[in-house]
C-alpha cells in the first residue's frame, strides 16, 4: 500500500482588505475550488459571496442621483442625535439677567428717531466734500462773474484795510518787525492767499484755521505750490510769507490751543467785565479776516461769543478785524415782502419763507416773522443754495445791530461797514482796483460790466447798465452781501 502523502495545512483565512479585491491566480483558483469540495458548507458560501462582491457588487441602498438631477437636502433625521449640554455650559441666573438687560437696550437704541447731524457737522462735511475742479473749470462756470466779484470785493477789503495806520507805501521795509501777522478764520482751500500775498503792507507770517480738515489741506499743497512757483519764476514783488494751517472749529473752543497762536500772542481776558488797560494786551495778530463764514457762528449765543473773543483775543491794539456777511437788513426787506415778486403767507404773523432765482435760493427752516425783527438774535436758521458752489447748507441770520453791540463789549469798534454794491461804487474807478477789477474778470476790457442780472441779485437786487464811454450807470436794490471793518481798541 503506497505511503499515505501528507497533507499541507490551509492556510488562514485572510484578512478582508483591499487586498480581497484582487483576482486569485489561476493555480490558487483551482487549490481553492478543491478546498471547497471538503470544506464545509459555511466555508464555501464565505469564499462564494468573496467571489460575487468581486464580480459584481450589489448596488448601493440608496440610489446616486443622476448628472442631470440635483442633489437631494439632507434629512433632519439622518443627523447624529445631539448630546444635552452638560451643566458648565448653561447660564446662570445673573448671565441670563445680563442677557436680557443687553438685549432690551439694544431694541431701545434701534426704536430711537434718528438724531439730526449737527450744523457744525453738515457744513465741515460739505466743504471736505467739495472737489476742487481747476481753473479750466472756473473760466467755464455759470457764476464765473460773481466768483469773480465777490473775489474783488475780498481784495478791496485787504487792500485798503489791512495796513497799519503808520503805513508809507513809498517807503517799504525789509524789517521783519514791519511786516503783517494774519490770521484767516475759515481760510477754506485757500483762496485768498495770493490776495494776502499781494498786499500793500508785507504779510510776514499767515494762519489758515478752518474746520474742514480736508479743506485745510488743500490750503496747505496750494501754498507749496505757491512757493514752488515762485521759485521757478524768480523772486517778483513780495517773497511768499511763512505760513501754518490747523484744522479747528474757532467757535466752540479758544484758540489758545494751537501752539503757534500761544508763541505769537493771545489775549484771554477780553470780553464784558475786562480789567486792566487793553493797550498792554498780549495778543499779537495785526488783522483777523472772516469771510463768507461768520453767520455759522450765529447758530447760539455761546458760538457767537467765543468766536468774537477769538478774534478779539487774537488782535493786537489797533488791530483790524475785517469780514463779510449777508445782510440782514435786505433778508429783513425780503421777509416783509417788499419784493413784488413775493406773495405774502396768509398767516399774518409769517413773512416769505423763500426766495431766489436760477443762481441761489433763500429758504428758512420755520415761517420767520413778519414784522423782520430777528429776536433774539441767534438761532435764525435758513437754508442758502448757491449754483456750483453752495448745496442747501444751514446758515443763520446776523442781525446787525445786535452783532455790533456784541461786538463792542470786546473791545471792537465799527470802522466801515458797506454793501457790495456801494463798494464797487466807490472803488471801481480807483486806478489800482479799476486794474484788478479788469484782471480778475468783473469788467471787461471795454468797462462794461461781466455779471448777468441773476448773479448781481445774488450780491445785489436789480441791475440796469448803460455804456457809451467810460460811464457806468448802476441802478440796484439792497445787496445781499456787505462788507465790514472793527477796529480794536
């Protein structure tokens, strides 16, 4: 009987890995079928079911959407069951108080009005936002004529006023102790530097002070530019002056606060109930110019105060505080409707609420009185539109009358006060502003007059001009625009 040959042991089973998805070779295949054949029933249905998941495998449970079948929201129920949160993380009694108080301050800030922006805030909002479009676009202008006019005005004013009492013209001096301190409250972009610059008595030294701070820089690139170009032309007439510009609103805070006012001279004292005799006073501005912005100072009595003590502290004895303003003598005139054009409310205690033409508009806030008695004096508020210059902005009536008295308990003594049109009048025939006049576009070459009637009734009323020669005929009303001069004391 032939020996028995020993049986090889078979092998373990393997692991169901990646490695189960490989097809048997050809001789393992067979050894496995013959494994089968005395396994038992269980062994070989485990090797069979390997063999039909490598084959074919069974389709998934649930069906994969088609390409063109977008893919279903995932159920709510097919979410893992959420743990409850243990006891660190629930609220205490005093963090759920402090919850609640949070959120019930919330839902009351939310249901408060809106607050008003304050003027101040609206007016420094509309000058930073201004764009300053270049000289092309001011040749271009609707109100060329009267940028022009009131410019000339503005010049007149540095001109005759601005110079010391003790002035020669014909004998100019290098001595820096003879040249002028000036100081621009609401100096803007700096339009009125060249005019300084061109003054008859030096300007040694200039501060720009405004509340629009983007404004201010710009005042501060026009003046390097203005030393750039005179660097590149040479040095004609005046050097260019030194000059500092401070963004600041000069009516609700002393100027004292800017460094440099502090070093040239500044006087805290002045106003009602002053002692001590004013000709000692520190201060060390020789003029203060306001033009075109002190009625926002008009907003309440405080403002109006410290503004009058700012440019009365800043001026030295003998000091010229030199500025315009609309006037509230033709707004009174307007309000009562002495314009035929103006059609009185039937309410007889209110006057004309608005008026204008193509060029500005006048509207106050609430119907002012009828009578044109501003009282008090501060707090008139009206809303002034100018073409290409001024949208909507808040502006406040300046009764003069109180504004002189005011004036007068800080030392400010009234020195010329004029409308616009009675300053062309006067001075449109002297030799240097008959000049300038021509140069800066106000008269043409011919002498006849450059604005139309809509812009004149912006700085004037009516206009009617007739020029055979060198005579200008000038009918008008009252300007709307005047011009001043104090002196202080």
């Amino acid at each position: 009987m032939p020996p028995s040959r020993k049986r090889k042991a078979s092998p373990p089973p393997r692991r169901n890995d990646d490695r189960d998805r490989q097809p048997l070779p050809l001789k393992r295949r067979r050894r496995a079928d013959h494994d089968d054949q005395s396994s038992s029933a269980p062994r070989r249905r485990e090797y069979r079911d390997r063999e039909y998941r490598y084959n074919s495998p069974p389709p998934p449970i649930i069906p994969l959407p088609k390409d063109d079948e977008p893919t279903p929201p995932l159920s709510r129920r097919s979410s893992p069951p959420r743990k409850r949160p243990g006891t660190s993380s629930r609220l205490t009694d005093k963090e759920r108080e402090l919850l609640r108080q949070t959120v019930e301050k919330r839902e009351a800030e939310q249901s408060k009005p809106a607050v008003p922006e304050r003027v101040e805030e609206v007016v420094r909002s509309h000058y930073n936002d201004k764009k300053e479009l270049g000289r092309e676009w001011r040749q271009s202008s609707k109100i060329k004529g009267l940028r022009s006019f009131n410019n000339w005005v503005k010049s007149t004013l540095i001109q005759k006023f601005s110079p010391r009492e003790d002035f020669d013209p014909r004998r100019p001096s290098n001595d820096q102790n003879d040249h002028l301190v000036v100081l621009d409250m609401g100096c803007g972009k700096g339009g009125d530097l060249l005019k300084w610059k061109s003054a008859p008595q030096e300007v040694g030294f200039y501060l720009g002070v405004d509340s629009a701070d983007v404004s201010v820089a710009h005042a501060r690139d026009r003046y390097r530019s203005m030393i750039s170009e005179q660097q590149r032309r040479g040095r004609r007439g005046h050097p260019v002056f030194a000059a500092e510009f401070h963004a600041m609103d000069c009516w609700t805070g002393p100027l004292s606060n800017i460094p440099i006012v502090k070093r040239i001279g500044y006087d805290p004292g002045v106003g009602p109930g002053r002692r001590g005799n004013p000709r000692f006073s520190p201060a060390g501005f020789d003029v203060v110019s306001m033009m075109f912005c002190m009625h926002y100072a008009f907003e309440t009595e405080a403002k109006c105060r410290t503004m009058l003590k700012n440019v009365s502290g800043s001026l030295k004895p003998g000091g010229r505080f030199i500025g315009t303003i609309p006037s509230s003598d033709v707004i009174s005139a307007r309000v009562r409707g002495t314009d035929k054009r103006d059609t009185l409310p039937e309410n007889p205690e209110h006057g004309i609420q608005e008026w204008g033409n193509s060029i500005y508009r006048v509207k106050f806030s609430n119907p002012p009185p009828r009578a044109g008695t501003f009282r008090p004096p501060w707090g008139w508020e009206y809303n002034f539109f100018l073409e290409e210059a001024v949208e909507e902005v808040p502006e406040y009536v300046v009764p003069w009358e109180a504004f002189r008295d005011i004036a007068e308990d800080y030392g400010l003594v009234l020195e010329y006060r004029k409308p616009f049109h009675d300053v062309w009048r006067e001075e449109k025939d002297q030799p240097e502003m008959r000049n300038l006049s021509e140069r800066m576009g106000v008269r043409n070459r011919d002498g006849s007059f450059a604005l139309g009637d809509d812009e004149w009734e912006a700085c004037g009323e009516s206009l009617t001009l007739l020029l055979p020669s060198d005579v200008l005929w000038l009918t008008v009303g009252a300007g709307l625009y005047l011009a001043f001069t104090f002196r202080k004391g």
